[in-house]
C-alpha cells in the first residue's frame, strides 16, 4: 500500500486494516460514533473535528492516521492542517457513510 497518498478509498483502508493494525482518528461528533468496533486490532482515536486543535496532544507524530469523518469532505481539510503540523495522516475517502456502505454491501 502507498503510504504517500493522501487519500484512500473505503476499499483500500478496509483491504489494508485486514492485513495491519491501523490507526482511526474519528473525527465525527459524538452522536456519530459506533460502526469502528469492526475494525478488530485497531486502535480508533476518538476526537470531535472541532476540538482537534486543541488535542493535538493527544496524537503521535510516529504513527500514521486514517482520517474519518461522516463524509469525508471536512477530514480532506483536517488532513491538510495535520500535515502542516508535522503528522501523517491519510484520508478515508467517502468518511463514515462510505464505511457503511462498504459493510452492508
């Protein structure tokens, strides 16, 4: 898998998080978590999108995190704003609902 990339699809993180343990940084709301208990092995960072400046602490600069929101658009500029801070980050496209509709299909 190209660690590179900036983005990928719901498709390539659920291919990749069967093989590896992955790192999640959820960034929906709270009335939005459920669904990542799927992800056996993985660790999911659970951090509202509008209280992640001031929680940056609670990231690791060594690991590299795949980004979801509901739909994926506000993690795209959440992933921009990370990098700039000096992490790895990568973004899940399609977010939460793509997720889902991967699961159910």
């Amino acid at each position: 898998m190209k660690k590179m990339n900036n983005s990928v699809t719901t498709k390539e993180f659920m291919s990749l998080a069967a093989k590896e343990s992955v790192d999640v940084l959820d960034l929906r709301d709270p009335e939005f978590y459920d669904s990542f208990d799927l992800l056996k092995g993985s660790s999911v960072l659970q951090i509202p999108l509008t209280q992640l400046p001031n929680q940056l602490g609670q990231l690791n600069k060594g690991k590299t995190y795949y980004l979801f929101t509901q739909f994926g658009g506000r993690s795209k500029t959440m992933a921009q704003f990370l990098r700039d801070q000096g992490y790895q980050v990568i973004n899940v496209i399609g977010g939460a609902s793509a997720y889902q509709k991967y699961m159910a299909s």
